[in-house]
C-alpha cells in the first residue's frame, strides 16, 4: 500500500467521527497519525517488490515492510 493511499483510507474512515472538519483537515491529521505510528515503531505493510531495484524480476518474492513508492507521474 502506498502511503498516501493509507491516508486517503484513514481520512475517509474519520468521516463519520470528524464530519464538522474540513476534507484537508482530515487529511493532515491522517497523515499526523500515520506519521506517530511509524515513529513508535509501527513497521508499514509488507509487499514484495515488483523488481530488485536494478531492473531484475524479485525472483525470491521477499516482502519488504516499507510503503510502496508513490507514482511519479
């Protein structure tokens, strides 16, 4: 999962709870919660690369606990 998706998720779930805020308040704090998570120690979801980094198929499968990287375009 992507970070920012994980936001996204988080935003929308504290409509029901924070729906006097704003959608960028949401946001931010989202993204606040996410990030004093990972600051406690609270490794992201595991997924395997699609390749080693050097252009090579991930030919072990092995998953990796950090965000997928976001798109660059």
């Amino acid at each position: 999962m992507k970070r920012s998706d994980a936001v996204k998720e988080l935003a929308i779930s504290l409509m029901s709870r924070l729906s006097e805020w704003e959608k960028t308040e949401r946001l931010k704090f989202a993204d606040s919660l996410l990030g004093d998570l990972e600051v406690i120690g609270m490794l992201p979801p595991s997924w395997i690369p699609k390749d080693n980094g050097y252009g090579e198929p991930n030919g072990f499968n092995i998953a990796v606990n950090e965000w997928e990287p976001e798109d660059e375009h």
